[in-house]
C-alpha cells in the first residue's frame, strides 16, 4: 500500500530544530504521519497539499500539566485563591462530576486544546473518584484525537466517603487502565500524577512512584508551591532516598529553596511554570530566574481551566513578560534601566516546543519539525490584522498570535483543523453539552450542601486551611 502524502507548501517555516533553522519559504512532506522531508522547495505532486503562502508553521505547542476535566468549570475560581481552589475544586466540585462528565470533560478540553494548536499534553487526571471515572478520563482524550501524556491521579475527592477503595485499590486500578489502554503504542502515553507529598503517608507516596516506573510512565507532581505548609514538600527526602529521576516533571516549584533545586537539576528532573495560576492564586514568583540559575530548562502549562485560558499564548505571553520584568527589577531598583532584554521570545517558544516535548519523554518523537519525527505541526497567519505586518516571526507568536489565528493543526499527520475550522467537531452541539453539564454539575454540589469556594473560616485560617499547615519539616520519610 503507498503511503498517504501530504506536503504543507510555501510557508513560513519555524523547525525550532537549530541544525535546520528557518526557512522564509519551504515546504514540510508528511508520509503516514512522520515529517520526512524539510526544505525550500519539494518536488511532490503526488500528495496532498495544505497550502501555507503567507502562514508560519511550526510545531504544534505542548502543555506540560493540564487538569483538563477543568474545563466543565471553566473560570469559576477567577477571584479565588489557591486554598480556595483545594477545597472549592478538589474538595467541593470534583466529588459533583460523574464519569461521563470526566469524559466530556477531557474531550470538551482536549478539543479546545487542540483549537488553540496546542497538540500536546499533559494531562494531570485526579478526578478518578471510581474506576469509571478513569475510564472516561482516558476515552474523552481518545476521542478529541489529541496527542497525551495521561498521567493518572490516585488523589481522594471524599476522603471520608470514598467511593473507591483504600490507596492499594487505587494503584490496583492505574494497573488496569495501563493493561486496557496502554498495552501499545499510540497518541497516548502513560503517566503518574502523584498525590501531593505529606499529603499521605509516606509509603503511599513510594507506592505511587514505584507503580510508576514498573511501567515506565513519566512522573508527575505539584512541587514546593504551598507556602507556610510540608504539602507538596518531599524534594529533599525523595533525594536522599534516590527516588528522584529525569522521568519527573515537577510543577511550580515556587517555594523551593537552593536545596530543592539542586536535588532537581542533579536528578535531570523537570519543571513546568503554570503562569496565569501562579500570579492570580498566591504561589508566589514563576521560576523562569531559578531555572536559569541551576540549568534547568522551563516548560509552559495552562494548569487550571476553572482560573485561565487553555491555550498556551496566553502563557507565552504572560510568562515572557514576567520573567523579563523579574530580571529587570533589581536594574530598575538600583535607579538604571536595562541594556538587553534578559530572555527572547525565540526562547520563550522553546519552552512550549523542544523543551517541552524532552520533559515529556517525547523529545525523539515531537517539539520540532525534524524529520523522522511524528506530524504534529500548526500553520498560524491568516486575515486577523494582528498578524499583519510580520516582521519578528516569533514575536508575532509570542506577543500578537490568539486561538484564532491558528488555521490548521496537525496531529500525527492527521488535519483536525482545517483554515479556522476545527473538523469532524460539531462545536455549537459540544458548547450546549458543555453548558448542560456544568449546570448539572454545580447543581448537585449544591443539593449536596458544599459552600463554594468552601475554604474553612474562622480563627487561624491562614495556618489551618493547608494539611500540615506549619513551618516545621517531618522528622523524617
């Protein structure tokens, strides 16, 4: 059988690979999903063509922690904070959704992923509160056709009324949905998203690391981001104890001291940045500078679909900015302006591209256009008057690019959206559903007496909404 063809034409093209660099016309040939040949000009006329005349193409971006069956509650934490968010969300909402809400859920986020060109992610999963909730969570990626790393959650929504079992039934269950799932190869991937450290006993927490690697899967897990508080400490601990690893994506990492990050960068570890989460909920500076410091490479996440957007531009955008004002802020301090901007928006886009796609495991695979890698790619450019003079490609993504100015998206070869338009999606039916669910959703945490955002009141709420909420370490693992 020959293989199906297709070759994108006459763009623009950003390969984000530096031994091929950019082309300002050149054309990208697709064979069976793979990137097989990069140059000015190919003579294909047996393929497909997607034409790309006054477009970039690029990789498709890759997000490094998305909770995507947020997405049914999109913006409903915009004024809370991040206790706010544990017990609203994790605590108040999660318990609401069924398994076919999970799976609306991812596949309602995963679309709008995909809309907006991210063709990548990962998805942190903690609303299996039954097995058929995982289940869903893995079906509504499947069906949106995106590329994921699913990274299976074992955190309790109803720690006093589980509906699941003991933490062995839960470990028990990521091994079936590995076996039922991820017994080959495809567009997803198999993850561990750990439950926050301190948050359970600690041999809970080696439990869920060693199911991990038993199968390969990368590791995912909220780091150092709860201030005044040992939930989501452990860096130091899991060092000593050799449990770190560059299969690990650690997320935030705000409150790390130098200690934390050296374990981190000595381990090959990674780190994912959740701009729009951290600067609206309290977690304190985004990491850009630390990761600098100690050669660390950062990744972007859109993190929480109930605060921001899910798209990553508005993370590039953000993140870029604030890092460069990070960095300018003792200059500006000592009464002096900078000579150079401290980071470009050539690196920034990294961080959603090479960077990424290493953090996931997937650097062999994606994050660049190079051939012998999978077909993931996006055109951006079209009529939108921001897009129009452009002088600086990656300035154009970073500062000027929207959801709406990306045309087509590849996935594997495959076109999931076509000049604007997402295909093989019915998005008037899918909003409507969307819609639907969440008012049944919020409607029965209502019925079930939960106060939104539901944060505990009354004296020493700032020491006690956090579990372990105290300035003092464990005396040990």
């Amino acid at each position: 059988m020959s293989p199906h063809r297709t070759v994108v034409r006459n763009g623009h093209v950003l390969t984000m690979d530096p031994a091929l660099g950019d082309l300002p016309a050149g054309d990208v040939l697709i064979e069976d999903g793979v990137i097989t040949a990069v140059a000015p000009s190919l003579p294909v006329t047996d393929a497909e063509v997607v034409d790309a005349t006054g477009h970039l193409v690029l990789p498709g971006l890759i997000d490094t922690h998305r909770h995507t069956w947020q997405s049914l509650v999109r913006g409903i934490c915009g004024d809370w904070t991040l206790g706010d968010y544990y017990f609203g969300i994790r605590l108040g909402i999660s318990p609401a959704f069924t398994p076919d809400d999970v799976r609306l859920g991812n596949f309602f986020g995963a679309v709008d992923a995909l809309n907006a060109g991210v063709t990548t992610l990962l998805d942190f999963s903690h609303c299996n509160n039954t097995p058929d909730h995982a289940d869903g969570a893995v079906r509504g990626l499947q069906e949106a056709g995106i590329r994921a790393a699913f990274c299976y959650g074992f955190f309790e929504s109803s720690p006093e009324a589980t509906r699941f079992g003991d933490h062995a039934a839960r470990v028990a269950d990521y091994h079936r949905i590995a076996d039922t799932y991820f017994a080959s190869d495809g567009l997803l991937t198999l993850g561990v998203s750990l439950s926050e450290i301190f948050g359970l006993p600690w041999d809970h927490t080696v439990a869920e690391l060693a199911a991990a690697r038993e199968r390969n899967a990368l590791l995912v897990n909220h780091a150092g981001c709860v201030f005044g508080s040992v939930l989501t400490t452990g860096i130091t601990e899991m060092d000593a104890l050799g449990l770190l690893g560059p299969d690990m994506v650690h997320v935030h990492c705000t409150a790390f001291g130098d200690a934390e990050w050296e374990a981190v960068a000595r381990s090959g570890g990674k780190v994912s940045i959740s701009v729009e989460t951290e600067l609206n909920m309290g977690f304190g500076r985004p990491v850009f500078a630390r990761c600098r410091r100690h050669g660390v490479r950062p990744t972007l996440s859109a993190d929480v679909i109930s605060l921001g957007s899910g798209d990553l531009w508005h993370e590039l955008r953000f993140g870029l900015g604030y890092a460069r004002s990070d960095a300018d802020l003792p200059v500006n301090t000592a009464g002096a302006m900078p000579d150079a901007v401290s980071f470009t928006a050539r690196e920034a886009l990294d961080w959603s591209t090479v960077n990424a796609a290493d953090a996931l495991g997937l650097g062999d695979r994606i994050g660049s256009l190079t051939p012998g890698k999978r077909a993931d790619l996006i055109l951006v450019g079209g009529p939108a008057i921001e897009q129009h003079p452009r002088v600086d490609p990656y300035a154009t993504l970073v500062f000027q690019t929207t959801a709406a100015d990306v045309r087509t998206v590849l996935v594997d070869g495959r076109i999931v959206k076509r000049d604007g338009v997402l295909t093989g999606t019915d998005l008037t039916a899918l909003t409507g559903q969307a819609d639907a669910a969440a008012d049944r959703i919020l409607g029965r945490a209502r019925d079930a007496g939960r106060a939104l955002p539901g944060t505990p009141r009354g004296p020493g709420r700032r020491s006690s909404r956090w579990p372990g909420s105290s300035t003092s370490r464990p005396s040990g693992p």
